[in-house]
C-alpha cells in the first residue's frame, strides 16, 4: 500500500510551527445564517489573517521546514492569483528570504501592490493561474529558486490542515464541513485531519461552474471551462495531482455554484455578519444558500477563506445585491410633456416613502410621442412589494410606470 502524501501527523507538526506564528481565527456561530439555511452554521474567520487568508498557514510551513533543513537556499517563487502570493511574500520576508512572485496579468490591484508591500518582487504574466505557474517554474529552474506551489505540495497541505484542528478544538459537535476549492490545498489538508479526528463527518468541497476542474476530476464530468470570475482566488484551471488524489479519496462530494450565489452569500455575509470575504470566501456560504434542504438540521462548518477583493468589484456586488434584493429599482415613467410634470412623478414617489437615487429626462431617446416625456427614475427602495407600491400609486396618478 502506498503511504499517503499528507499524515495527520505531518498537520500536527504544522500546527507546532504555526504556533504564534498565524492566528488561531475565532470560529463562531452564526444564528442568523443559520436561521435562513435551517442548519447550526459555524464560522472560521481565516479573513481576520494578517494577509487576509488562510494562504499563509500552508507557505508558512513550507518556508519554515526549507529554513530548518539549513540548506542553502536563493529564495523563493510562487506564482498565485493574490492570497498565497501575500503569505509567501509575508513570511518570506520575516524569515529573511528573497521572493518572486509571478501573478497573472489582471489580478486585483489590491492584492498585487499587497504582495509588493512585502518586499517581494511582482511579475504579472498570462491570462489566468496555469500560464503564472508555468512562468514561475522556467523562472525557478532559470534562477536556482524554490518553487513554492500554492496547493499541490505536501507541506503546503498540511499547513492548511491545521485550519480543522482549530475549527474540531473549538466547535467539536460540527457534522458537516462546506470548504471552497480551487487546486484543492485547502480541502486536502482539512480532510486529511478530519478523517483522523472524527471520521464519521461530512466533508463537501464547492466550486464555481466558471472553474470547475475539480468537480470534473471527482466525478468523470466534462463541465466547460469559463474565463473569469468574482471568485479568482479558486480560479484554477488544473487541479493538483496529490490534492486530487487525497480529494477522491477522502471528500464526500463536489458542488458548483454559480456568480450569482456567491455574490448573494458575500453580500449577506457582509450585511448579517459585519466581515469582508472575496469571492472564494463566500463559496461555502454560496453552496448552503442554494440547496439549504441538504444542509437542514446539520452542524455546519464553513471557512471564510480570504478577504482580499479589489473595492471597484465590491461596490458593484454591493449594488448588483441591492437590485436582487429589491432595495435599488429603474423605473421608467412616460407622461405628457408639459410644465410641473417631473414635478408630479417625484412627488408621488416621495409619497410612497422611495428615495430618488438618480433621473433621467429623456426626449429624443424615445419611442413615445412627441407630445410625451419618458422619465428614467433609479429608487431607492424597501423590497419588492414596495417596488410594486410605488409603480401601483404612479398607475393610480395617470402616469405609465413600468420596472425595468
């Protein structure tokens, strides 16, 4: 028998050189989220890192083990999307190392002037995570560095195993792990853990239909491959190689979710919760909120996984929430052109307790008549029955309203 890549043994010495190095992030429960879903949610807070992100646990344990062997060692290169370039970056400086980090070209500014923020040199290169990693690993074979694989090494997946120690110490009654996958370091390491520590739970990995290399592995599926997605930090196009044995052999099942539930999960996070997750971050949330019946009556645990998201990206989340939910209306209002008209229209809707956010009077863009005015309103608003308030009342004022 072959023994396995990762032993919880090998998680159990990470957490010893973790230890007061990275926190040990709260893991809490959620009454609210868990009134919505109908199961008992826990937390674990990995956004509340230094750098935002559970990334720094598994480089961290890789970087400490290098120094430890007392070899010689250039330095260090990682090719990443942001997280696991942060915590490369942030401990390779600590313990005194140079490092390269290739990222692909359109990674969010935030992270990229982060990860310079540690001293680390930044290289964008290709479209996406497969072309950075291949740059990466010329770069290291060029240079005489350590590549440094941002899920598909051993120590790397330990470290982030240490994630399920903290969560069973802190909440031991948890049935259910729901965890975001990208390459896999995250679930192969948490798994791994698990399945020494209390082998009876349910472990369900989640990723995003745009990037779902995981799920096809798992389960023989030919899903097609997208571009882009809000949820980059799980963006991968080939999962790892130890990380897609460990997860065929140790995790229960693999879901999709689509951009407009984890959009939902990390704007309700944000409201119910008071925390900042990215996209990768709100995965696991992303999955209960689309099939709550799966998860009913459960003790489930979910990993805030990052933090990092580029602020241009949130507030348009922020918005795109607010229309779902009802609480930002277009309204689109023709009347007769003639003095006071806007007038009228605005006073209903004050009437109706909506706020007026923006408006637009428009003549020549019209196919109304040329007697008539069309008048674009954008409305503040409680929900979608008084969306339906306010177009009823402007109905009853002689006006012709319609939502679109």
């Amino acid at each position: 028998m072959v023994a396995p890549a990762v032993t919880f043994a090998d998680i159990e010495a990470a957490a010893e050189r973790l230890r007061g190095q990275v926190l040990d992030t709260p893991c809490v429960e959620s009454l609210t989220l868990g009134q919505i879903v109908g199961a008992r949610i826990f937390l674990k807070f990995e956004n509340l890192q230094f750098t935002a992100s559970f990334k720094e646990r598994g480089a961290l344990n890789k970087l400490a083990t290098l120094v430890e062997r007392g070899q010689p060692i250039k330095g260090v290169i990682a090719a990443s999307a942001g997280n696991h370039a942060q915590g490369v970056a942030h401990h390779a400086q600590r313990l005194g190392l140079r490092a390269v980090i290739v990222m692909p070209q359109h990674t969010p500014t935030v992270k990229v002037e982060r990860t310079k923020g540690f001293g680390a040199e930044v290289v964008l290169f290709g479209d996406g995570f497969d072309a950075a990693r291949e740059r990466a690993m010329a770069m290291a074979t060029e240079q005489g560095l350590t590549f440094v694989h941002p899920f598909d090494d051993p120590l790397v997946i330990a470290g982030q195993g240490t994630i399920a120690l903290e969560m069973l110490r802190a909440q031991p009654d948890l049935d259910t792990l729901v965890i975001a996958v990208g390459g896999g370091g995250l679930i192969s390491g948490m798994a791994t853990a698990v399945r020494h520590l209390k082998p009876s739970m349910q472990i369900v990995g989640v990723q995003t239909a745009r990037f779902p290399a995981m799920v096809n592995a798992f389960k023989g599926t030919q899903h097609a491959q997208g571009t882009s997605t809000i949820a980059e930090g799980i963006a991968v196009g080939q999962p790892g190689r130890i990380t897609s044995e460990i997860v065929k052999r140790l995790v229960d099942d693999l879901v999709l979710v689509d951009e407009g539930d984890i959009e939902q999960a990390l704007v309700m996070l944000l409201e119910i919760e008071k925390t900042l997750v990215e996209g990768a971050g709100a995965a696991g949330l992303a999955a209960l909120l689309k099939e709550p019946a799966r998860y009913a009556g459960r003790q489930v645990g979910l990993v805030l996984c990052g933090g990092n998201i580029d602020p241009m990206l949130l507030a348009a989340i922020i918005e795109r929430g607010m229309v779902r939910a009802g609480r930002l209306a277009r309204i689109r209002v023709g009347a007769r052109d003639t003095p006071g008209v806007l007038a009228r229209i605005t006073a209903v809707v004050a009437e109706a307790g909506a706020n007026i956010d923006e408006v637009h009077h428009q003549r020549a863009f019209s196919t109304l008549s040329a007697q008539n005015v069309e008048v674009e309103l954008v409305l503040q608003t409680r929900n979608p029955a008084h969306v339906r308030e306010v177009v009823e009342r402007l109905g009853a004022a002689g006006f012709e309203a319609r939502v679109y």
